[in-house]
C-alpha cells in the first residue's frame, strides 16, 4: 500500500482560536452524607465540569422526581467559568423543594454558520477506525479513541513517537492521554504469506451506547474483536471462542464450523441485552477478492464471549460473499432500531457489483433485503457513520471531500410495509459538503456529542476535527447516576422521637445566641417535647 509522507510539523500544530461547539464532561459533585440535603438549609451544592471549549454561557438544571422541564435553572455569570478547560463552583440549591433530583449542565456556544475545520492535526501511519464515548453516564464520556493499524512509520509520526501501532486515547479537547495495546503481538508479527505492510491490527472501532469499547483485528493472527475494559484500556478480552487458523485468521468451533472471520469493518448497536455486533468478516484478512467475506450478526447481549458457529439466519445476506472488493477501505453502520444497515467502500469507479454506498433493511421475517444503492458516488476511504441521536450520516464524497446528510425513511411503498426496519427504503438530502485539503479520503468517521465530526485518512495519514453548524447551539449534558441527590423535609425530630409530640424548637448558632428562625451557616437545632424530653440536631441554612 502506498504512503504519502507529510511534514513533521502536522503532529504539532496549535488548537485553533476559531468558533466550536462546546459541551461539559468530567461532570460531578461534592455531596452530602447519603446524598440527602435537607429542604431550606442546604447552602450550595459544589460542582466541577471541564468544557471541551469556550462557552458564551453555561446552565446548571436540576430536574425534580423525573421531570423533563427543570425545577430551577443556574445561569454561571461570571465569566471565567466560561473557558475551555475545568473548572469549578457552588450553585445555590437551598430553594429546591423535597424530592428526588438529578441534574445536567448545558454549554452555549457561538453560532457556526459553517463547516470549520480545526487547525489541531494528528499524524498516525494507517488510521483506519476512530470512535467517541457519547455516554453520559460513562466515566469516560467524551473520550476520542483512534487506532493505528500497521508498523513501520517514519520517527517523526505522532503515533511513532508514542510506541507505535495501537490504540490511542485522547480527551474532547484532543490532549494525548495513553496508547494501549492490549500486549498482543504486533510490530514483530507478518500477515501469513505476506509482508508486514499487509497486516492490519487495530483496524476499527466501536463504542456502544452504554459505554462499551471494541477493537477489531484484520490481521489473521488476533482474535477478530476484542473488548477492552473501559476503566483500564490495556485489558483486551477476545469475543469470539474456539480455534484459529493462523493462515486463514478464521475462528471455527471443535467441528471445524465458523464461528467468525478477521474484521474488515464491524458496527455495534443497542446496549445491555439487546447489544449487537455486525461484523464483515475477511478470510485471508487484506486481500483483494470477491468471495473471501462473510457478514454476520451477533447477538452478544451483555456477554462478553461468542463461540457459536454462524448459521444461515446470523448472516446479512446482501453483504456476504459479494459487493466488497478490499478489506482495506470498507465500514458499515447500524440505522438506530438495528434493523438497517449501512455499507460503504473506497470505489474510484462504482458498479452494482463493486458499489460505493448500499443500505440494507431486516424485514418482519429476520431476512435482510438491499433497499438503498448508489453506484455513482466515489466513496475514498470508505468510511460511514451517525451522529449521536442518527439525524445526520456522514459518508466521503471522491478526493478530499466529505458529505453530510439528513436521513429518512423512503416514501415508496415498495416492500416498506413488510419491513420492520424504521428506515426502509431510505432518502438521503445533503445538508453539507466538507472540503479539506488535510485528508485525501475519510476511512473512519465519529460524531462527538456536541455534533462535531473527526475523521482519520490512511492516505494523507492524519486525524482531523471539523465543527458543524447546529440548529440550537446548546448543548446538555446529564451527571452521572452517581450525583443524583435527594432533599427532604425536617422536623427537627429523629426516628427515636418521631412518635412524640414537638412543644418548641429553638436554634443556636455558633456564638450561643438563640433564635426561633435558624440561622445563616451551622445551627443546633434543639427540640422540646410534651413529655420533657429534648433532642438536638445540626442543620446548615
């Protein structure tokens, strides 16, 4: 495979100062014992949140007992609470009224009237999959992660002067955080039959919706997917089980029966028991042939293992056996229901039997049928991909170009009624085309949760951030589960006297002064009973 070599100065070259689309990650707060605040005597409830770029105005919602319109809004004014970068306040909560809350923090950014690519470029050698935790509730939302797929790159490569080929982590503001590698063999290792340049390691990458991290191989040494622990990225766990052929890199059950193929691209959907894994399997891994593939679905669930044989009613026939010519540029991307997919390769010259973009649809029967196709379009790189909530499908559009476009369900009734796909038949209307002289093709694409794209290109060798225009340039984001908090009313009465009769209550501060009304700051709130009993608490106000 040919490579192009660019300057050294493309790995360190500065974020732009230009216009971008902010949100807040790293959200939390310091809360009470038991996450309790007791109504009117609460001061303030101190949170951090990082924004991933400056906010012209940031809003702290607290929603009550599983509302949708918020309870009370916090508009953070003062300005240094707006840049890029972490920060952290208290926001006054002594308001809120008994009930069980969670809470959110919305970024407002300038309006982005159009496509703007920031200054802020990577060089890997072969980057061929790229994916974002949009996950709220993961620990690691916002986290980019791209792979390097093949060794032997010149010392001045970002990826190079970080160990090599593996996976690379950064955070929302694209700061380098670790490699990983998972201690799989790679730089030694030759596809079989072959020469190093032909063996692909990590070739793409998935994250599911519930914060799951995926990596597959086309090297036909690894195991096809692995699935790595979000917490500590250096554990990969092989999915599929059974025997591999290292010639082949097919894994086959005691009987000899196939189990799955080394990756050439695969897709992730659903979360929790209903997650399932797409994977365009490549027998003889980079190859170029009509019948080394096989497209197969697995129902994975919250398992974190596979070792049954693909069957006739695993695979997505319209994929298997036929359209894909190169494992090399090739992806595919589930439609949100999971009943739809869409496939698309690097072809200069589309045909029907070697196509640029096909979409295909289950119908009620569990049989997937070809509803979509597009033989005109060069696709380079041969990347797809959603945004986070699947209004916008992004797809390359020939040399150095990048379409944007919105989704719809096709109004023509042929066989729309017997599918069960949401988006049979589907329409694309392009709302953007993206042109950038800093990537040739588009071999992976990822959203982030502001709406914003990045792309890697094995030809120009690079990661890119491109910034999109929005509708509504605000941008929530909920804490996580974990920062939910509850008030609640006091008496002034513990569960040992619940049952009796309250005669007074008086409040001292911290000087001993005494006073019917709590004070501002610590109070001993001390409580007299009919039966002469006293009790006595501390309460903030």
């Amino acid at each position: 495979m040919k490579k192009f070599l660019l300057a050294a100065g493309l790995c360190a070259a500065v974020f732009t100062a230009g216009a971008q689309n902010p949100f807040a990650y790293g959200i939390s707060a310091t809360l009470p014992e038991n996450n309790q605040f007791t109504e009117g005597y609460a001061e303030a409830l101190p949170i951090s949140y990082t924004l991933n770029a400056a906010a012209t105005k940031v809003t702290i919602n607290f929603y009550k007992d599983g509302a949708t319109t918020p309870a009370k809004q916090v508009e953070l004014t003062d300005t240094s609470l707006l840049t890029a970068g972490q920060h952290t306040t208290d926001v006054a909560v002594a308001d809120l009224k008994s009930g069980a809350y969670t809470w959110s923090v919305t970024a407002t950014g300038a309006a982005i009237t159009a496509p703007v690519e920031m200054t802020n470029h990577i060089q890997f050698w072969s980057p061929y999959g790229i994916a974002i935790d949009n996950d709220p509730q993961s620990a690691h939302f916002g986290r980019v992660l791209c792979g390097e797929s093949q060794a032997t790159a010149p010392a001045t490569y970002f990826s190079q002067q970080h160990g090599g080929i593996g996976l690379f982590e950064f955070d929302p503001q694209l700061n380098f955080v670790a490699r990983y590698d998972g201690g799989l063999t790679m730089a030694a290792f030759k596809y079989p039959g072959g020469t190093q340049s032909q063996a692909f390691h990590v070739k793409k990458i998935r994250i599911s919706k519930d914060g799951r991290v995926f990596v597959g191989m086309l090297d036909c040494v690894n195991n096809p997917i692995y699935e790595l622990d979000p917490n500590d990225l250096s554990k990969w766990t092989p999915i599929f089980q059974g025997t591999q052929d290292d010639t082949t890199g097919i894994v086959a059950d005691a009987s000899g029966n196939m189990v799955a193929a080394p990756s050439a691209a695969f897709d992730v959907v659903g979360s929790g028991a209903d997650l399932k894994i797409v994977n365009l399997g490549s027998k003889y891994g980079q190859s170029y042939s009509f019948s080394n593939y096989s497209c197969n679905e697995y129902a994975l669930g919250v398992n974190t293992a596979w070792a049954t044989p693909i069957t006739a009613s695993t695979m997505v026939t319209p994929f298997d056996g036929q359209y894909t010519i190169s494992a090399q540029s090739v992806s595919l991307a589930y439609d949100q229901d999971g009943n739809g997919i869409w496939y698309a390769q690097y072809r200069g010259a589309p045909t029907d039997a070697q196509p640029a973009i096909k979409h295909v649809s289950r119908g009620a029967d569990g049989t997937w049928t070809e509803d979509y196709s597009d033989i005109t379009t060069v696709v380079r790189g041969g990347g797809v991909a959603y945004n986070k909530d699947y209004t916008l499908l992004a797809i390359p559009k020939a040399n150095n170009k990048l379409g944007i476009y919105k989704v719809a369900a096709g109004t023509a009734a042929s066989g729309a009624a017997k599918k069960a796909a949401a988006l049979a038949n589907p329409t694309l209307t392009e709302v953007y085309t993206i042109s950038t002289t800093n990537l040739r093709g588009f071999n992976d694409i990822a959203f982030d949760y502001a709406g914003n794209v990045y792309a890697c290109d094995n030809g120009k060798e690079t990661l890119v951030e491109i910034q999109l225009p929005r509708d509504n340039n605000d941008c929530e984001v909920a804490a996580r589960s974990a920062y939910n908090f509850n008030v609640t009313v006091s008496t002034g009465v513990d569960d040992v006297t619940a049952a009796k009769t309250v005669s007074s209550v008086r409040y001292y501060n911290v000087s001993g002064q005494e006073s019917s009304e709590p004070f501002k700051g610590l109070n001993i709130v001390v409580t007299n009973y009919t039966d002469g009993s006293q009790s006595s608490t501390k309460v903030v106000k």
